[in-house]
C-alpha cells in the first residue's frame, strides 16, 4: 500500500487538539468495485483486505477507530473501538478514540467544542437528517449550541440527487424552510435534493451557527469517491475525527 494518500483534512477552525480526516477510494488494496481503499466489511469485499486497510489507517493517523452498524437511524453512542453497535453517530472525550462513520453518497457530519474536549461523528442521508440524527448528537454533546463546529463532508451534489416528493414532504413538515432545498428535476419530474442545506437548516434551529465544509459531489466525482447512487455494489470512504493526547 501506498504511503501517501489522497484524504481530505478539514479546513475549520478546530481547536488544535481535535483532529479529523476522511479517506478517499485511492491508496488501497480493495480490487473491482471495491477499488481501492474500501473500509466497510459489509459491501461484499474481501474481509481480510478491509482489516488490512482499517489497520493501516489506524497507524497512519495513530488512533483507534471506533465504527457503527450504520442503520440510517438517530441512535449516538459512545465511541468503542472493541464493539459495532447498531448507531449513526458516535461522540467521545477520550484521546485517541475515533469516532467513525462510513459514507458514500450520505453525508458525513463531523463535530467538536470550541474547547477541544468532546468530538463526534455523525452518518446523516436523508433519512438520519430528517429522523433527527444531527438534533440528537447536538443534544448528546451536552454543550451550548453556539459552541459547537460542525463540519459537513463529502456527500452527494444536488444536482445528481433526484427524490420522489415523499422525501421532500418528509423534512417540509417538519419545517417550511426545507423547501428551499429542493428544486424540481428538469426531466423526472421528481426533485433534487441538497443534502448540505437541509443540514444548515436543521443545525440552525438547534442554535449551531458556526458551520464549514461542503461543496464536494461523490456522484460525480468518480476517480475520488465511492458513490452508491453511481454504482453498486462500491466501497465507503471513512470520515473519523478524534482528540490528540
């Protein structure tokens, strides 16, 4: 395996102590369409190439990580990097544990404390986002909303998601302002939906206002993401974010 890689740290402005990272499909070991950095151990890769690959990115980033049974649910919990629990997000104030959640095409929420003492990661497609993931890891850090950084990861673009109106009424329900993000589809007749406005929205009207990232596309990004809606089976890129010692 290469020994350098093409991940993405987020540009935010964390305290010093809170570090954060999220893979690309490059630099692994995975073949077909897995290749090539594929760290999920239930999309039909090779078990034995997605622990060599969960190993090697603990090493290079000098922390354990901590993944979930991803269920597209609202459940946090604590970070365990010994068990898999049935979650969405996880959070901890323990140094070198990674909260870890895998992606490809959902977004990846990433946060942390303007002191540096609690992070957490959360796993938010549209049905997290409109189950309350984001509402809940928000209520589970246990800190002032205005508080609180929150990076959004690579997801898919607006452009290539198409929705039926079920999903659109899904979050215009439960707040008008959602319309915003959904435009109709020049074909389908279905709507596309923007993922990282319907999280600016719900992080809003928690009170959590200092909000970065975005901009990225995994569907149309093809030589650097994995991307469900694009192919399946594929892999999952992995976005972690931990405390130094």
């Amino acid at each position: 395996m290469q020994k350098t890689f093409d991940w993405i740290t987020p540009d935010w402005p964390a305290p010093k102590r809170v570090k954060a990272c999220v893979t690309t499909r490059s630099g692994g070991l995975s073949q077909g369409a897995w290749a090539s950095f594929n760290l999920a151990d239930r999309v039909g890769d090779s078990l034995e190439t997605v622990r060599a690959g969960r190993e090697q990115l603990a090493r290079v980033l000098g922390c354990k990580l901590a993944f979930l049974q991803q269920v597209h649910g609202k459940q946090i919990v604590p970070a365990d990097p010994d068990d898999c629990p049935q979650a969405d997000a996880s959070w901890t104030q323990m140094p070198g544990i990674a909260c870890t959640v895998l992606t490809a095409d959902c977004l990846p929420v990433l946060f942390c404390d303007a002191s540096g003492s609690r992070v957490a990661a959360a796993h938010a497609g549209w049905r997290g986002l409109a189950a309350g993931i984001l509402e809940q890891t928000v209520q589970t850090l246990a800190v002032p909303a205005d508080q609180l950084l929150v990076w959004l990861g690579p997801c898919i673009g607006q452009a290539a998601f198409e929705v039926g109106e079920e999903v659109r009424a899904a979050f215009v329900d439960q707040q008008a302002e959602a319309k915003a993000a959904f435009i109709p589809a020049p074909i389908s007749g279905k709507y596309q939906a923007d993922l990282y406005q319907l999280a600016y929205l719900r992080l809003a009207a928690c009170g959590v206002t200092s909000v970065y990232g975005g901009g990225f596309c995994t569907y149309t990004d093809k030589a650097r993401f994995y991307s469900y809606r694009r192919e399946n089976p594929t892999g999952r890129m992995a976005s972690l974010i931990w405390l130094a010692d």
